[in-house]
C-alpha cells in the first residue's frame, strides 16, 4: 500500500480546508493512512513531520507496522500526547474527525490546546480519499469477496426444518475461519420465516420453519478488506406470491447493477432499484438505502441512496442489495459487490 501517497492526498484536502494540522483517531482512518492495525493510536498530520502516537503494548507492532510517521511510545493517553505536541506546534488551526471523536475526547483536546489554537470540525476528510480503491486494495476486496462466497455452500447444507438460526451462523462462522478469515466482516444474519422480514435480523436461537425464506448476510475480513453478501433461500415449496417476491427483487438487483457505471450519480442506481419494484406494487416494502461503499471497513462512503448526489468514479466498490419485506410473512434481500470500472461495472460477487 502507498502510504506516503496517501498522507500527500491528506495534506492536499487539508489545504483545501486551510487547516494547518489535523488529528487521525478513528482507527480504520490510522490504519489506512499508515499501516497501523492496533486498537490504540492516533496520528497526527501536520508539517513539517507526521507523528503516530500509541502506548507500549503497541511499540513493537508500531514500529513494523506504521510507515510515513514518527513513533512515539507514551504512558497515558495517545490523544493527550498528541495534543502535547500540537501546544508545542502551536497551529492556528487543528481539523479533527467530528463525525468519529466523542465530545468529551473533544472537550479534553480544547482544554489542553493553546488558546490561539482552533479546533475545526471536519466530515469525512479521510473517507471520501477511501472511497477510490487502488489497485492492491481491489485486489484484497476480490480475495474477500470469494472467501465470503465460498460460505455459502456450507450455509445452505446446515438449513433444514427445526435447525436454529445460530447453529446456521456457527456453521458460516467456523467455516469462515477454517479458510483464514481474520473474523467476520460485522454480526452474520440469519433470519427464517416470518423473521426473515426484518432486514437486520441477526441469528437467534429460533428454529428454522418447514417453509418459508432464509435471509443469509454475512462477509469475512480477509487480508484487512471485508467482504458483504446476502442471498436468500426458501425452505419447502415456495407459494407463487413468495416466487413473485423473490423474482421482483432478483429483478430490481439486476436493474440496479446494470445502471452502475462512472458518471452516473448514486440516486439514479438506487432510483432504478425501486422503479423495478414499484412495476409489481412492492415498492413500499423496501425499507432501506439501496448499497454502500465497502472497504477497510464493511459500511462505506458512498451511500446508495435516494437523494445522494455523489458521482460513480472508477475504483469505487459498492454493494447492491434492495430487498422487499412483508411483515408476518418473511422478506427476501439479494446482495453482491460491485465494482465502478472505466466503462462499466463488474459484480465480483460469484454466488449462484
């Protein structure tokens, strides 16, 4: 990963925003800008030198790990050793993560700064730099879309009549691991039945109906990426109200994908999702946003959403998943990932 490459995009987005120094303490946003993957750290951007700071659990794995900065090793708290060096520094401003530092963690930096220092809240500095994957990053997305994928087969030999919803889990979760998951990419969904109707419904200890769906959603963290699939099964045959259901969404999925493509703004993908599914009067029962960026972590910018204005570029790595949700009945949600090419899109997603 181009580390240092990634700081001089930082520092270009900070002049933007006329900061003179900014704090890092989100941990993907550290871990991305520098190579650290420990759970305490922070990393101050500002010239004429980056500084990481964390404690001496982290010393030896920082000084393989974090790249482009200098470490410095500290008893107490990594934000207040930051905030340390910015009272020397003394920057007229200081951008911080507004979206990501609690408020007291905020109250705490005022405190120690200098007056003549500014705290400026910012959003998303490092997110939307996130949003273009390079080269190598697409490359550990498509390893964790095929470990991701390769799951499936396990997940649908566990389902039958009278099998818990976690033991289906379990069975994804230890195959996931057997494979070289670093774990999984969030809480892995199996919801069946009239349950299958609620879109995050995680894994409970209820047993699997005689008929109905199986709504599947789950990824692995592979390589540091994290992948996001949902496919859905049915248990029994199927009525032709529950086909129809399932064939509107397979359809509204297809029409989305298809209108992927660089340009194209990320409304019109989730407008195009929902047209499909008005044609059969299940609009309405499409709850949420249409997909979402996937990277270092399993929810990214962009959001697929109505009334989103951001533009399609090539490199971004989205999902696609609409999803239609009769209460009391069950619902069905079909997700892939996809790729914004030069000209097109390309599902990595290989899933039946």
């Amino acid at each position: 990963m181009n580390y240092r490459q990634r700081q001089q995009n930082l520092m270009r987005a900070l002049d933007k925003q006329k900061l003179d120094a900014f704090l890092v303490a989100h941990l993907p946003n550290v871990g991305y800008l520098s190579g650290f993957t420990g759970s305490s750290g922070v990393l101050l951007a500002a010239s004429p030198r980056w500084s990481f700071y964390t404690d001496g659990r982290y010393a030896e794995q920082a000084r393989r790990e974090v790249q482009g900065a200098r470490i410095v090793i500290g008893k107490g708290s990594p934000l207040a050793a930051a905030a340390a060096e910015l009272t020397k520094l003394a920057p007229r401003t200081v951008g911080i993560e507004a979206d990501r530092l609690t408020v007291s963690a905020s109250h705490m930096l005022g405190s120690l700064l200098p007056k003549r220092t500014r705290l400026v809240e910012t959003n998303a500095l490092v997110e939307r730099l996130r949003m273009i994957k390079e080269p190598e990053e697409i490359e550990r997305l498509r390893a964790a879309v095929l470990a991701g994928a390769a799951l499936l087969a396990p997940a649908v030999k566990a389902i039958a009549p009278g099998v818990a919803e976690t033991a289906v889990a379990a069975e994804i979760e230890y195959a996931a691991r057997k494979a070289g998951a670093n774990g999984m990419s969030f809480e892995t969904i199996v919801a069946a039945g009239a349950r299958s109707a609620l879109p995050h419904g995680l894994a409970s200890s209820q047993s699997i109906p005689r008929q109905g769906f199986v709504v599947l959603d789950f990824g692995v963290v592979f390589g540091g990426y994290c992948s996001d699939m949902t496919r859905t099964v049915h248990v029994g045959n199927p009525t032709r109200e529950m086909r129809a259901l399932y064939e509107a969404v397979l359809a509204a999925q297809l029409a989305a994908i298809a209108t992927v493509g660089p340009g194209v703004e990320v409304a019109r993908v989730d407008a195009a999702a929902r047209r499909s599914l008005r044609r059969g009067g299940w609009a309405r029962f499409f709850t949420h946003s249409t997909g979402h960026g996937v990277g270092i972590e399993v929810h990214e910018l962009p959001r697929v959403a109505r009334g989103v204005t951001e533009v399609l570029q090539p490199g971004m790595v989205i999902t696609i998943e609409p999803g239609v949700y009769l209460p009391g009945k069950g619902g069905v949600r079909i997700e892939d990932m996809v790729l914004v090419g030069q000209q097109g899109a390309e599902v990595l997603t290989p899933a039946s």
